[in-house]
C-alpha cells in the first residue's frame, strides 16, 4: 500500500503549460473525447482511489479539494481509501461501470494496472498522481510540485537555527520527497551556507510513532528547527520545544507555539480545471503538474500565526521577497531529485 508508492523518476521541468481548449474549434470531436457534455442539471460523478487512508497528509490534500468542490462546483463525490494494489484495478473498474464520469486518485503503487484499466473505459476522465507521464486517451496525471514554498520554508529555517543544525524526516527517498526536502535545505543554505544537514528517511507514507522516533533521534543529535515532512515529526518538536515546519498542509494547530509555517498543497486548482474539462467533454490526457505550482495558486505558504509577532522582520522581508521572484517568474527554485543525505 504506502509503500508501494514508490514512483519511476521522471524529470518533467520544462513541460509547457496546457491551455483550455476552445469548444468552438473543436466542433463534433468533443463528443468523442471522454466526458461528454453534461446536461445542466445533472451531476457530475466523482470518485478518488486512495492507497493510503484519507488522514495521511498527501491524500488528505486531494481529498479536502474534492470535498469542497463537492460544496462549490455541484458534483457527488464519493471515495475509497487503504486500496491495496491487488484491489486497485478492481474499485477503478467498479466507478467506470458506476457511472462515474471523473475518477482520481494515487495511482504510485499501481501504475500499470490503472494504465490498463483506463483503456478499457475510454469514455471516462481518468486523474491519478503518478510518477510516470499521461496516457492516451484519457488517463492524465498530476504530482505534489511545492518544492518552492519548501525552498522558502527553509530561508526561515536556516534564519532561526541557533545550533547551525536543521533536520528533516521524511517518507522514503523517492523524487517527489527528495526535491523538497532539497529545496528546504536549499533555502537554509542560502542564508546559511554553514548549516548542517540531518535527514532521515521512515521508509514509509504514514507511520507517526516511527516518523516521532526518527525526530527525536534528530533533536538528540543537536537538530532545533525540523521539517515535518512526515506526521509525527511536530508531535517530537513540541515535547523537546524546538520549532518546526510542517508540510502538505497548515498545521500550525498541532504545535502553535512549535510550527513557524510550511509548504501547503492546494489540489483545488487542479480539481477545478479536471472538472471543467470533463463537463465542456473536451478532458483529455495530459500532465497537470503546474496546477500545483505557486504561479498557478496550487501551493503556498502557511501564514505564521503566533509567530508573526515573533519572526523578526528582516526574516519576513526576505521570504516575501523571494516568494514575489517566484510569482514573478524572476527566481526559480532548482528541481533536484537526488536523495540528500546527512551531513
């Protein structure tokens, strides 16, 4: 299940970004494109296939985004979590035949099957997280891109550290954990080139106690700002009151006196571009991964909370600056895959 998430690297900077196709020059061969036009007052059928359970904080991200356009965009969302690989194919069969018209998901651990499965239903929209490209049709894909606000996350982080030693404790050594956990050391570097590096890697997508130990570990060994790439992480830096950054999602109200701030992703964007496709019935195969970019509104930095009173300005002047580079498209953060290693 986690485990099996584990992707093929593909390096995927310099994908052009997809523009909306035009009805009008399209013409009879929307009809022949998956999710055909929807009458007005019917609903749009949604459904999510999650490896993992909907707590863990990638999924929980898709999850929440589905959610709310269930609230705002008028569609019936329904979705199943803890899907094992051998089940995988089997509940995307199971949405095809039930009239679903969208399915997504976390498709890491299955890769081939819901590539097959796909073809077999060519008139439904398919939108899996993947570490491999899209296929024709109708299978498209996305990823967590928010190594920027990560890169961000650690100016602060080599900014506050008074030991001159930051840590991180992470899922796995895979591309999609690697390139932010890099752009948060990145980040510290830049203001800090004497900083120390900790990381560690649970082996895991969800496993709080063992992502704790390996922090406390980290904190033992002189670590006092840590990077939550994991939950569990934050629960070890509030008991041994060091600071924090969370990850994936604002979790300031797990430690407010510990969490400074931290990448968030907001699948919104990407949910809503899907949707409009698949009810226009122009939806086809494609890479939505700049959806999850800060450019695009698909990720961000948590606000700072408690500690807007206590970061010192010229920290915050600093992080708002770089993050108007990024919007502007004057400073990009560096894509680097590579797993990082202590120091």
């Amino acid at each position: 299940m986690e485990n099996g998430k584990s992707k093929i690297q593909s390096k995927r900077e310099g994908l052009s970004r997809r523009n909306l196709l035009e009805l009008g020059a399209l013409g009879l061969a929307a009809a022949m494109l998956p999710g055909s036009a929807l009458a007005q007052d019917k609903k749009l059928k949604v459904a999510a296939i999650f490896a993992t359970p909907t707590e863990e904080p990638w999924v929980h991200q898709i999850h929440v985004a589905l959610q709310r356009a269930e609230k705002e965009l008028g569609i019936e969302y329904k979705w199943s979590e803890k899907v094992q690989t051998a089940d995988f194919s089997r509940v995307m069969r199971e949405y095809a035949q039930g009239g679903y018209e969208l399915v997504m998901g976390d498709a890491f651990a299955a890769e081939r099957e819901s590539r097959r499965t796909a073809k077999q239903f060519p008139k439904v929209a398919f939108l899996f997280g993947s570490g491999a490209g899209p296929a024709e049709p109708n299978f498209a894909v996305f990823d967590n891109w928010i190594h920027e606000p990560a890169y961000l996350s650690g100016l602060i982080a080599g900014k506050m550290s008074k030991s001159g030693t930051i840590g991180a404790v992470a899922a796995m050594g895979i591309p999609e954990v690697n390139r932010l956990v890099n752009a948060f050391f990145a980040g510290a570097r830049e203001v800090n080139p004497d900083i120390k590096r900790k990381v560690a890697f649970i082996g895991s997508f969800f496993d709080p106690p063992k992502a704790k130990e390996a922090a406390i570990a980290q904190i033992d060994a002189g670590v006092d700002v840590i990077y939550a790439e994991r939950f569990g992480v934050i629960e070890a830096a509030v008991e041994r009151k060091i600071l924090a950054i969370s990850n994936m999602s604002d979790q300031s109200n797990l430690g407010p006196d510990t969490v400074i701030t931290g990448p968030v992703w907001d699948m919104y964007p990407t949910v809503e571009h899907a949707i409009k496709l698949v009810k226009a019935g122009v939806f086809t195969a494609q890479d939505y991964g700049d959806f999850s970019r800060m450019a695009k509104g698909g990720s961000f930095l948590a606000p700072y909370h408690k500690f807007d009173k206590t970061l010192p300005a010229d920290v915050k002047e600093l992080v708002e600056k770089k993050k108007a580079e990024i919007l502007d498209g004057n400073f990009r953060v560096d894509v680097d895959e590579d797993t990082p290693v202590s120091d």
